[in-house]
C-alpha cells in the first residue's frame, strides 16, 4: 500500500475501482484539491467540493472527460490543437526523436531540427522576416521581442526609445515585461509595479464605436483608432518609444478584426517615428485567419512577429520570435551578442513536432480549409443574433466572439455582478454540461469566444450553434 502526502490509501481496500474510462475519478479529484494549482483559475472550484473538470482524451475536434463524456473542442484547447487532437503521426514523430537527440541546447550550438524549423517560418513569414529567436511560449516570445526592440535602439545609439504601445484590453502574456505590454489592468494591479514603459491606445471594437461617434462608418473609425497611435507616440516623444505590439485580430475582449487600411496607416506611423511595429500572432499564426500568417492576410509587414501555439498544434511546447533582416543587422558583426534565451527554446522534440504539423497543414491544405469555410461559420454564428442576449458577432477565419448584452437597442453591457452570476455563475458550465467546451470572457465586455480546430466544418458549425442557442437562451431567462 501508498500513502500520498494527502493520507489517501492507495490499496484495492480503500480506493474506488476505476470507471470505464480507466480513470479513477473521485482519486484524481481529491489529488486535484491537495496539490493543483490551476491557472488563470480559482482555486475555490476545486475546494467547495464541486470539483474540476479533468479531460483525458482527444481525437478530432472532439475532447472527453474522466466521466467518459464528450464535448465539441470549440477552443482548440486553448486556441492551440489547430490540426486537431489524437494525431499519431505527431506522437510517433515525438518519440523517435526523443530516442535520438531528446534534448540539446542552441546555445551556441544548433541541431537539425531547430534549422529546419527557423527556414520553414522565414519561408512562411512576410517580407524580409528571416531570422528566427526560439522559445517556448507565446509570453516568451514577446518578453524576447520587447527586450530585442530596446536593444536594438540602444545598438542604433537612441538609447531613449524604450517605451511600448499597446491597445487597450490587449493580452500580450504574463512575464513582466509582456505583462506591461499587456492592456488590461485587473491582470496587473496585484503584481505592481511592473516592467515600465507601456502605453495604451484604443482597440478596433467597431461595435462600441458609436460611442467614440463613428456611427457605421468602418473605414473612418479604422483611421481613427490607428491616428491615435500617432497622438501617443507625439504625447511621449518619438525618441522615447521602441516599438507597438498589436495582435491583427485583438483576442482579449472578444475578436476584434482590424478595419480596412488600419494595418497600413499603423506601418506609415510606425515608419514616420521610426517604431517598430511587433505583430503578435500567438493566436493568430498558423492558420487560425486563413494563411500562416495573419500578417499576410491583412497585407502588411512587420518589423518582427511572435508566435507559439498552432505552430505544434499543441503537441509540444514552442514559441518563436521571427524577425527582420534590418533588427538582425547589428548582431551579424564583431562581438555583439543578444544575451537572452530559454533552455528549453528550440527544443529537437519540439522542433520536429512543429516540421511535422506543418506538413500536416499543407498536405491537408488548412489554411485553404479555414478561408474556404470561414463565411460559413461566421454565417452559423450569426443566426443567434435573433436572440436578445446576442448583441455582436465578429471575428475572422476561425476565431469568432460573441458579445452578450443586457439591452440591444442600447448596446447596455452587464454590470460586474450581473457578469459573475451569467459568466462564472451559470454560462460556463451550462455550455460545458450542453457538450461544448468554449470560453466565456469578461476580460472586457461580456463575451463568448469560439476558435475550434481547423479540421471543423459546416456540421460541428450547426451543431456549436445549436448549443449555443439553447445556452444563451436560458441565460437570458435567469437575467
């Protein structure tokens, strides 16, 4: 017999026989309440005795828990699973490459995989984006782009442009120098004071631009929220800001494309002040709008771009930083050495992992999937608008949010109580308990977001859509 730290006796005498699934669930709960620590989450769920939702399996599009239920993986996990779960090609490729090199750093080093990996993404990448910094994640990525562009302006001799722009409500990643860049003050306040230096500007959130008095007038209202990044960087002083983080569809707040000709007046701004502008595509990479990269999608060039997630479909943990010749230059010469790195960046399983998911991607064609069916499921989506709950659905490719309202006429959102009890008090688990796993954010004004696997199609879009119908509908009745 053992005992855990917990006291819980682990012989056949005292420990429930597992369920049909194999797994034990009332064992794994209580492991749970002893010793997670789960993120981004409270830990009361585990501790009121209700319990947590524990998943084992994936195939496809689809996701079961410890119970043997199944759900619609309407999130891709977490915006990552892009090629979808259960591939054992990506296992296999895993554990071959983990029986011959499973761990080498690149640090002053190199292996196969991580070469071949940084010339596939400079060959999917825009413009003259041909250098490749790796790490293991998105937040990481963008702690390396922030610290790259301060660098960079010091080897320039401007040692002032230190300063970031970012947009209001933007998440850009949780280490602190990405937390500064990221725009959503709930997230900060209890780990102030952060890394300084960041500034925010206004988000493309055509819904509530009405209140800015951009009434239907979309291209306007692009203008106006991209000027307001010049009005930023002349309020600071040119010669104090480095760079702008923008993500091309603004993920926190619920799916914000950007207008028309938003993206190009940013590059003229940023070309004019000598900023830099970072397109984070943590989310957006790899597929999720329709093309590798959504900076291609929207038809401009970053000075650099970060990414993770869908780069692996989630097989393995990575993240990369790609950047542009001109922010390569200095360090091509003498003794100049970026003094910044991960250990586990570039890793050989990982890096073989995301070679073979890429292949995946153009043997499958799904970025050519998601462009093909994306006006499918925003059409799907747009059905709820029929309900008094709905006020917007926006988004692009796969990735689709839909902000709920207490009054359509006015656009009136929920108040932080009324958001508690629909979001965290009801909206969540009833989605879950309905067959689908989504997300339910009040990050900024209330909303549902979905961003499956590209492997859906017209079917699990009708069939999200009537889950969320018969949800949403109940909700309202509980307002």
């Amino acid at each position: 017999m053992t005992l855990s730290k917990s006291g819980t006796a682990g012989s056949t005498s005292t420990t429930p026989a597992p369920s049909a699934t194999g797994f034990d669930n009332a064992d794994l709960q209580q492991k749970a309440k002893d010793h997670l620590w789960m993120h981004f989450a409270r830990q009361s769920t585990l501790e009121d005795g209700h319990g947590v939702p524990i998943i084992t399996r994936g195939q496809g599009h689809h996701i079961w828990d410890s119970n043997g239920r199944k759900y619609i993986d309407g999130l891709s996990g977490l915006f990552v699973v892009n090629a979808g779960h259960g591939r054992k090609r990506l296992a296999e490729v895993a554990a071959k490459q983990a029986e011959e090199l499973a761990f080498f750093p690149i640090w002053s080093y190199a292996h196969p995989n991580a070469i071949e990996l940084a010339d596939r993404l400079a060959s999917y990448a825009p413009g003259d984006l041909n250098r490749v910094f790796f790490s293991t994640g998105g937040g990481e990525a963008v702690e390396t782009a922030f610290k790259l562009a301060k660098y960079y302006w010091k080897l320039q001799g401007r040692p002032t442009k230190h300063k970031v722009i970012s947009r209001a409500v933007a998440y850009h990643g949780t280490p602190q120098g990405a937390l500064a860049i990221t725009g959503i003050p709930a997230m900060k306040e209890m780990f102030e004071p952060v890394t300084p230096g960041g500034f925010r500007v206004p988000n493309t959130n055509f819904y509530r631009a009405e209140e800015m008095g951009f009434a239907g007038d979309l291209d306007a209202f692009g203008q106006w929220a991209a000027n307001r990044i010049e009005e930023m960087i002349n309020f600071e002083g040119p010669e104090t800001v480095a760079a702008i983080f923008l993500e091309p569809v603004q993920n926190s707040g619920g799916c914000f494309p950007p207008p028309p000709g938003y993206f190009q007046r940013v590059r003229e701004i940023c070309d004019k002040y000598d900023v830099l502008l970072v397109a984070d595509e943590v989310i957006t990479g790899f597929g999720r709008i329709g093309n590798w990269f959504a900076s291609t999608t929207y038809g401009f060039q970053p000075d650099m771009i970060t990414c993770a997630k869908g780069m692996t479909s989630g097989y393995s943990p990575i993240g990369a930083t790609i950047i542009s010749d001109r922010i390569y230059e200095p360090f091509k010469h003498g003794s100049t050495s970026f003094y910044h790195g991960y250990t586990f960046g570039g890793h050989p399983v990982s890096a073989a992992v995301a070679l073979a998911n890429l292949d995946i991607f153009e043997e499958e064609k799904l970025n050519e999937r998601v462009r093909e069916n994306s006006p499918l499921f925003r059409a799907e989506l747009e059905t709820l608008l029929d309900l008094p709950i709905v006020g917007d659905v926006r988004g692009d490719g796969y990735f689709f949010g839909i902000e709920l309202v207490k009054d359509k006429s006015t656009k009136e959102t929920f108040d932080d109580d009324e958001s508690e009890r629909l979001l965290r008090g009801f909206l969540s688990k009833a989605l879950f308990d309905a067959g689908l796993y989504c997300r339910a954010d009040d990050r900024g004004d209330p909303v549902v977001q979905l961003a499956p696997p590209l492997t859906t199609g017209p079917a699990e879009f009708a069939e999200i859509a009537q889950i969320l119908r018969g949800v949403l509908s109940e909700a309202w009745t509980r307002l």
